[in-house]
C-alpha cells in the first residue's frame, strides 16, 4: 500500500515520534551518544512505513532492543507503529514473526542492561504490558486493512454497476435504432429501386437523383449496420472479418467437426461490413452444428463474386423435412443480412442435414 514516496506527513510522524524517544530517554537516562542515535533512528525510520513496512519493521525492532540493552527503558513506540504499518500492509505472518522475536529480545537486553534487577513480578508486568500494546496495533492496522478492502470491494462493484448499465443502455440504443432507421432505410431503398426498375422496363431515362436515393439508401443500410456492429460489441475485441473465418474452422476442427472450407473469387475490396456480417453468419452456423446438428462434417463455402458476396454452411446432421431451425442465433443472422440488403435462407436438405445459406450485395448491379 506504498505510495511511491515519503510525505510531508510520514516525516512530520516521524520526526514527532523520535522527539518523543529522545525526550523520554533523556529524562530517565541521560545523554549517552549510541541510545540517544538509536531512539532517533527507530522514530526516523517510521517515514518509510508505508514505502518499505516489512524492512521498517525490522529496523525499528532492533533500534528498540538496540536502546533497551544500552540502558535506555524508553517504550517500544517505533515498533507499535511499524505493527500497525506492516499488518495494515497486509504483511500479517512477518509481523507475528517479528513480535514474538521482540518479546523475546526485550528481557534479554533488558537484562543486559540490568534494568530489571529491581524483580521478577515487575519483569513480568512489563511483558504482559507489550503484550497487550503490540496485539492492539495489530488489531487496529488488521481492522483498517479490511475496511479499505470492503471500500476498494465497493467502489469495484459500483464501477462493474455502471459498466454493465451502459452495456445495457448500448444494446437498448441498438435495439431502438435497427427497429426505427433499419425499417424506414430499407422502405427508402426498396421504393427507389421499384422506381428504377419500372423506369427501365418502360424504357425511360432513369433520373440521376433517383439512381443517388438508391445507392444512398444501399450506402446507409451498410452503414447502419456497422454502426449497430460498434454498439453491441464491448469495446474490447478487435473487429473480425473474412479473413477471420478460416480461425473459425480451424476451432470446428479442433472439436472433433469435419470441418472444410472453400473460397472462391477475390476477396479485395469486400465491405467491412459485409466482411463482419459474413464472420457472424460462420460463426452461428459453426456454433449450431457442434451444439445441435449432432453432425460429423461441415462445410464453409464462400464466393466472391463481382456484385454479391455467397456464404453456404452446410452438414451432415439429424435435420430432415419439417426440423426447426437449431439454435436463436438465426434471428440474428436473419437481421444482420437484411439490413445490409442480403438475402438469407436457413433450413434442412433434402439429402439430410442442415444449410445455411446468404447472399450479401458487394456493389450496385449494373
């Protein structure tokens, strides 16, 4: 729980706390050079308590039985605080270590000193009287860890919190916007191509505004969909395309999947959002497969043709005349090829098995 560095205020504590111990070692013993440097330096040593708790704790420990065997009966009120520092650190086990050793020095070097020549009850006093002192340090820099534990614990949950309501708040905007703009989009795309169409079927000129509404409502729908893409990832993953597709593949393989695949055409110059739309499709249908096909082979198909780009995902499965599409995510699949204008079909063959099958516009038909 270090801070980097010394304060001002870990100075002013120590420098507050080795005045003390000279003054008092003063007043009962007198100058003498070694105790007189050794209660300064057990006070000065408590700067670094929290930079360094462990090594201060040991320094303050031998300052203390270091100024008890020079004659100096001065409490141990560096050490208290080095305690509380060590086991409010988190260093509970050194801190246990390093008492039980000081209790023990103590009445050594108190005996050196011939400090407790005056009896054995008053030796006795005192050592109950460390006692209690070094247990209420630790209790306090025990009680105080765990409450900042409990506030970090908190402000970690209250984070988590408003993480996952913002997660929630972006998929009801996605939700919202691919019912709204999705559906007027594509009533604006569909009307202007009807309008094309029936121009060209009576053989009139095609008005260039028309023809810019149609490859405008073409460019929003795509559009849109990259959009709705950005809202319902987390911000986390990178995006995945069809270069992407043969890692998934590769995954099917390694779960016992038969899994082969075949691309065909150029794939320079896809969309990114047909490119992510064409992963996501992969991605489902491979899913569904090992989850409920109860299949032993599967094949990914993908041409890339001029004007659309073909996804095919076929197996080798249970599914027969009448089989209800595996799994949820056709729904999502179903919505991401619309919205970029595509065509999907999803359903058992006839040979047995499951397909999927989708066709993405890439660029305008001449």
């Amino acid at each position: 729980m270090g801070s980097g560095q010394i304060g001002m205020k870990d100075w002013a504590i120590a420098v507050a706390v080795a005045t003390v111990l000279l003054v008092t070692g003063l007043s009962e013993q007198g100058f003498d050079p070694l105790g007189c440097a050794l209660l300064a330096a057990g006070g000065l040593a408590l700067a670094a308590r929290r930079l360094a708790p462990v090594p201060v704790l040991a320094a303050t420990g031998l300052c203390t039985v270091g100024y008890q065997a020079a004659g100096f009966d001065v409490p141990a009120v560096a050490f208290l605080f080095a305690v509380y520092a060590a086991v409010r650190a988190g260093h509970r086990a050194v801190t246990v270590a390093a008492s039980v050793a000081m209790l023990a020095a103590l009445p050594l070097a108190a005996v050196i000193s011939g400090l407790h020549d005056t009896g054995r009850a008053l030796a006795q006093a005192r050592g109950a009287l460390e006692i209690a002192w070094l247990v209420a340090a630790g209790a306090a820099g025990e009680a105080l860890r765990q409450a900042e534990r409990r506030a970090d614990e908190a402000e970690r949950t209250r984070e988590e919190t408003a993480r996952r309501r913002a997660d929630e708040e972006r998929l009801r905007i996605a939700r919202e916007l691919h019912d709204s703009l999705t559906h007027q989009i594509s009533i604006v795309k569909v009307q202007a191509e009807v309008a094309v169409h029936v121009a060209r079927r009576r053989g009139e000129q095609v008005p260039e505004a028309l023809l810019a509404i149609q490859e405008a409502g073409r460019e929003a729908a795509r559009e849109l969909r990259a959009t709705l893409e950005a809202l319902r990832d987390d911000g986390t993953a990178p995006p995945r395309g069809l270069e992407h597709v043969p890692e998934l593949v590769e995954r099917a393989r390694a779960i016992g999947l038969d899994a082969t695949l075949t691309i065909e055409g150029r794939r320079q110059g896809v969309p990114a959002a047909v490119g992510r739309t064409v992963y996501r499709i992969v991605q489902e249908a491979l899913t569904n497969v090992a989850r409920h096909a109860g299949a032993a082979s599967a094949s990914v198909r993908i041409d890339c043709r001029p004007d659309a780009l073909a996804v095919r995902v076929d197996d080798d499965g249970a599914a027969g005349p009448g089989t209800a599409p595996p799994g949820v995510g056709l729904l999502g699949m179903r919505e991401r090829v619309t919205a970029l204008g595509g065509r999907l079909h999803a359903g058992p063959r006839g040979e047995g098995g499951f397909t999927v099958q989708a066709e993405l516009p890439v660029e305008p038909a001449p």
